[in-house]
C-alpha cells in the first residue's frame, strides 16, 4: 500500500474514531442522567454493562476477527451499533435500556480489536507505532468534547437526542470504515504453529509483554480511582468549583492528546515508552494527592495526561510487534479484557479508599503504587536490551 493511501485510510479511521468516541461519550453520560433518579443500583448496573462484555466475549471476539476478513468484521459490527442505539434511546423500561447498552457494548467488544488488528495492515508492522498514534488523537479528541456534547444535548433535549445522536455517529464511522481500502484477511490455518495460541496465553507467554500488561493494569486500576477522587479532591480539597474540576478534565485530555503526537517523535522502543507513560501516569495521580496549590495540581494533571498519551499509543503498538499478525485479534481482545478487568477492580476498591484515606490520601496512595510497578517495569525492560 503506498504511503498516501496508508494516510488516506489512517485519517479516515481517526476522524471516524473522533466522532464515533464523541458520541458514545456523549451517549453515557446521557444515560447515566437517566438512571441516576432511580438510584445507584441502576447506575452501578449500566457501567458493569460497559465493562462485562470486553471480559467474557474476549476469546469469542479474538477468534471472529482472525478468522474473518477484519474490515468486514468491523463494518458489521458498527452497523449493529447504530441499529441498536435507535431502540436505546426511545426504550422506557430501565430493564431494557440495560439490556440494549449490553448489545452495544458486545459489539463494542468486536469494535476495538478489529480496528486495532487493522492499524498494521495500513501501515505496515515498522508504522504501526505511528498509525496507533493517529488514532489515539481521533479518540481523545472524542473524549475531550464527547462529555460536553452530552451534558448539552440531554439537558437541552434530554437524553434520546443525545442517544440517537450517538446512532448517527455510528452510521458515519460505518461509512468511513467502508472507504477505507486496506484489507486484513486470515490466515491460513495451522494447529500446530503459534496461531493455536490463545490470546491470554500469547501475551503473558511473552515476558516483555507480561511486564508490560500488569504495569499497564495498575496504572488503569489507579486511573478509575483518580476519577473518582478527583471531584473530592478539587472542589472539597482545593475548593476549584465545578469550574476547576472541568479545567482539571480538560488539560489530562489534553496531556493525553500531546503524549500521542510525541510518541513517534521519541527514539525509544515501545516498550520503554509505554513503562515511562505508565510512570508519568502514577507520578502524576500523587503529584495531585501531594499538591499543596491549584495551580500545582492542574500541572500535575497534564503531566500525567501526557503519560495516558503514551500509553495510549505505546500499548497498542507493542501488541502489534510482540505477537504474530495472524493473532492479532485473540490479542487486542485479551488485552482489552485485561484492562476491563483492571478498570473493575479500580472501581471496586475506588470508594473504601476514599473513605479510608481521603481524596488525596487515596490519590497519593494510588499513584506511589503506579509510580512503584512502572520503574520495576521500566528496569525489566531496560535489563533486556528494549531501549530503542
């Protein structure tokens, strides 16, 4: 595939991203605006909607995008999207939009291996690194004005504006996807090569790749309890008001986005760069506990929104390169079940925490844990020669 082709399709698969991301932001919050007057049972129970999926269809959905062509796995499953989100947002029963948001995230769970599974076949293995960059500019762009549109929308319309606004998304990341022009076929089958690996099995078969994942698990179990923290931390703690709880929002998914263009600029392998994101990450949740000012703490906040960017990119990038392109869906599925699992156990010890330790104790706490794994992580990776 020749060069501006390659941008051709990355760009489209990133404005696609940006877009779609923007409306599933927008589409949870709406949600969560319309369980929260039932309680917090209904809300507990939608964001275990979000996660359950990636967890237990992740060998199903592995398996499906290395045995199908991947962009028609992808067109299909984004289709299933925005049908689905039609009847989300017009449901009444609480029961039923549960159930609905379920279906939209099973699909999600097909979603994000196949578009990560096709990066490389854009690019080429040795530009993979560049092209996840691109898409995670696509996607942090969606998460900075996702939430925003959202809040908007469901309070100027409510919330099935918001939803059928997410459908619309949808049906346009499908159109993108069909014009991109790259194609992903499976392999030919062979049970006694590597491609009767399993997908958890691949990744932490590798020792570089183990490493790397339960790093990476850590940082994301410390980022779910920095969110839930943070709001007690800035209005409470450090008096911001809303205001400086949304600014504080606004330069992480900023950081984020700098991580991500600075990726492929830095002449460090994947791995160094993904240990040194995940301590920026760590440093910058204890930097945030440890702040004695606003202005220090919202510093703090783009550091370690930087560190997200390179995790973002780096993460993905190293899958590519770790594990045979004919896997490469069993593995970015595994993997996003590992991260699932991690975000689950993040918002199972978030609220005892806070408790214990308060916002910055439980902050502190949590990003000298990161800080802590990331440079054991970072030494491995060093010791074994990955430093460029």
């Amino acid at each position: 595939m020749s060069d501006r082709q390659a941008r051709r399709d990355l760009n489209l698969l990133a404005a696609g991203l940006a877009l779609s991301t923007a409306g599933d932001a927008a589409a949870l919050v709406a949600l969560l605006l319309r369980l929260q007057p039932h309680g917090s049972t209904w809300v507990a129970g939608l964001l275990a909607a979000e996660l359950i999926p990636y967890i237990v269809l992740a060998p199903l959905t592995g398996r499906v995008v290395d045995r199908f062509e991947t962009r028609r796995v992808l067109l299909i499953a984004l289709a299933g999207q925005a049908v689905l989100c039609v009847p989300l947002a017009l449901a009444e029963p609480l029961w039923a939009t549960l159930a609905l948001f379920a279906g939209i995230m099973a699909l999600s769970a097909f979603v994000r291996p196949a578009t990560s599974a096709l990066v490389p076949a854009i690019t080429g293995k040795e530009e993979a690194q560049r092209g996840y960059s691109r898409l995670a500019t696509g996607t942090g762009l969606g998460w900075i004005f996702g939430p925003a549109a959202g809040g908007l929308l469901t309070g100027a319309f409510g919330p099935t504006t918001a939803i059928l606004a997410d459908a619309a998304t949808f049906a346009l990341l499908t159109l993108a996807c069909s014009a991109v022009r790259a194609r992903r076929h499976p392999a030919p089958a062979d049970p006694d090569g590597p491609t009767a690996r399993g997908g958890l099995r691949l990744l932490f078969g590798d020792r570089l790749l183990r490493t790397a994942l339960i790093g990476s698990a850590i940082a994301i179990s410390s980022g779910v309890i920095d969110n839930v923290a943070a709001p007690f931390r800035f209005v409470d703690q450090l008096h911001a008001g809303d205001s400086g709880y949304g600014l504080y929002l606004t330069l992480w998914g900023l950081g984020a986005l700098v991580g991500a263009q600075l990726v492929p600029r830095i002449r460090l392998s994947s791995a160094v760069l993904l240990a040194v994101g995940n301590l920026l990450c760590g440093l910058g949740i204890a930097a945030i506990g440890l702040a004695p000012t606003l202005v220090l703490a919202f510093v703090a906040s783009t550091a370690g929104g930087i560190g997200n960017g390179f995790m973002n990119v780096t993460q993905s990038a190293l899958i590519s390169e770790r594990t045979p392109a004919a896997q490469h869906g069993q593995a970015f599925a595994a993997s996003g079940a590992v991260i699932q699992t991690a975000m689950g156990a993040g918002t199972a010890v978030a609220a005892p925490l806070v408790a214990a330790l308060h916002a910055n104790g439980a902050m502190l706490t949590a990003g000298l844990v990161t800080a802590a794994s990331s440079l054991v992580a970072l030494l491995i990776t060093l010791r074994n020669g990955h430093n460029r």
